[in-house]
C-alpha cells in the first residue's frame, strides 16, 4: 500500500529503497542486498543507468559549486537528498565559503538517521529533516528552513533527480511552482529528472520501479514534460533556450563522467533564476 501524504514510512530492508539503489549504483556501501538485487534487473532494462547516476552526482557538485563560487549563494535547501555521498552538498558549498547553510529533505527514516550522524559536526550550518518533499507549508514553517528565508539572500532549491519519485497525479510541476514563490526574490531553481522519450521504455522502467518500491515511486518523463518544470523560470545559461542532458552543462572538461551517445534514458535538467 502506498503511505498517504504525510505519514512516516516505516524501514523495510526487504523491499528496495530507491535511495539505497542509488547508492550502490554510486558505490557506496550504505545498501542491502535487495536493492543489488534492484539494480541488477534495472541495469538488464537501461545498461547506462549507472552511467547515468555518476553523471547526475557530478552535475549535481557542478551545480552547486557554480551557484556558491559565481552567484554568491549561500543558502541550500535540497529536496530528496537521498543518503550523504561525499562530497555532500554542504561540503561543495562550504569549501567555497563555509558560512553556507543546507537544510537537507527526504523522508526515507535510512536517509535521515544516516544524515542525522553525518551532519552532527557542524547543525549551526546543516540540518535534515525527515519530511515528505511534497508538504511544502509543513517544510517552510520549520525552523530549520525559516532560519534560511533572509530578505534579499538568495536560496537554491535542489530537485536533483528527485521529482521522477512523484507521480503525476500528484502534480510535481505545482510542487515546484509552489516551492519557487516561497523563496527569497533572486533565488534559484537546481532541477534535473530521469527522461527518455522512447514511450515504451518510459512505461517498462516506471513499472518496474513503482513495483518493486511498492508505489514509491512516479514516472518517468519525457523531455517536453521535463521543460514544464522549468516554465516561468530563467536558464542561466546565455545560449540555452531549454533543459540540457546534464552531463553537458558547464562540463568539467573531457575527464568527468559523460552520459553515452546510446544511453537508453538520461538526466535532464538545468539551473535557472526564479524571475
């Protein structure tokens, strides 16, 4: 049975996680066998998927540095954060200035007591909080988030990789509508989304995922659903009139990891100003 809205899921090691998958498929070790397991039968479906994931987490470093070094941001919310891998958002952002705050979103219970002990050494700056991503008012009226809400500082949103986990039922195009005119004027948008624009491959994937999490889980999109996300919102980049595959965008020249010409899906996103 899919949890309602709001209510805590409870830890089952016997059903995959989609964060302990994405773990493993970063090499972490913060995973169970089930969710090997996952990964095993989801890399028959889509070979590029952990290509796919290395991609994602580079652009996801990429994107945050780029805002902290080169727009001054210094406030981070991260919404789906999945389990802390180094290097995590607060430390990307805190190398460039360790004033940065991260308040940290997921609503996995694995995610959070991981989280809670990682971010120990330092709460004055990073915090976790163990909600669902979707309950914007219950989000912004924490103390936590508040403390980052200053007039005239901007603060990113991250939604990296995460909005894939919402079904359209749900409307996770409002969701960020929503999140967007909560925040500070000049803040900032960080989206990407599993896409592909293969109908069946969309179809095989998403019901794969939706059973084996059984229903945490939302869809995988086409690229022209992803660009909704992105509507009323100002890409940075001069010449990108639209989201990108993400390995793409702003590149670390031709070491870091790229996705492949023959990827079955990708990650499709980028960074834009709230107007």
């Amino acid at each position: 049975m899919r949890p309602e809205r709001g209510e805590p899921l409870i830890f089952d090691s016997r059903k995959p996680s989609v964060a302990r998958m994405y773990d493993h498929l970063l090499g972490g070790t913060d995973n169970y066998q089930v969710d090997r397991d996952a990964c095993v039968e989801l890399l028959r479906l889509a070979p590029s998927t952990r290509e796919l994931a290395l991609v994602n987490r580079a652009w996801l470093v990429r994107a945050v540095h780029y805002l902290a070094e080169e727009r001054g941001v210094r406030r981070f919310l991260d919404h789906g954060s999945g389990l802390p891998t180094r290097p995590n958002v607060h430390e990307v952002a805190q190398a460039v200035d360790p004033s940065c705050e991260v308040v940290y979103i997921d609503n996995d219970p694995v995610v959070a007591a991981h989280g809670r002990v990682s971010l120990a050494e330092d709460p004055s700056t990073t915090a976790i909080l163990e909600i669902d991503m979707r309950q914007t008012d219950q989000i912004f009226d924490s103390p936590e988030v508040a403390r980052l809400l200053r007039r005239d500082q901007p603060v990113a949103a991250l939604f990296v990789s995460v909005l894939h986990c919402i079904r359209d039922a749900d409307d996770p195009w409002a969701l960020v509508r929503r999140v967007a005119r909560r925040l500070p004027a000049g803040s900032y948008m960080v989206i990407s989304q599993l896409a592909s624009d293969d109908p069946d491959l969309r179809a095989r994937i998403t019901d794969f995922m939706d059973d084996i999490t059984e229903g945490q889980w939302g869809e995988v999109r086409s690229t022209g659903e992803v660009k909704r996300f992105f509507e009323g919102l100002q890409l940075l980049e001069v010449d990108q009139q639209e989201p990108v595959e993400v390995s793409t965008w702003r590149p670390d020249g031709d070491l870091g990891p790229r996705q492949g010409a023959n990827s079955e899906w990708i990650e499709y996103g980028g960074v834009a100003l709230i107007k």
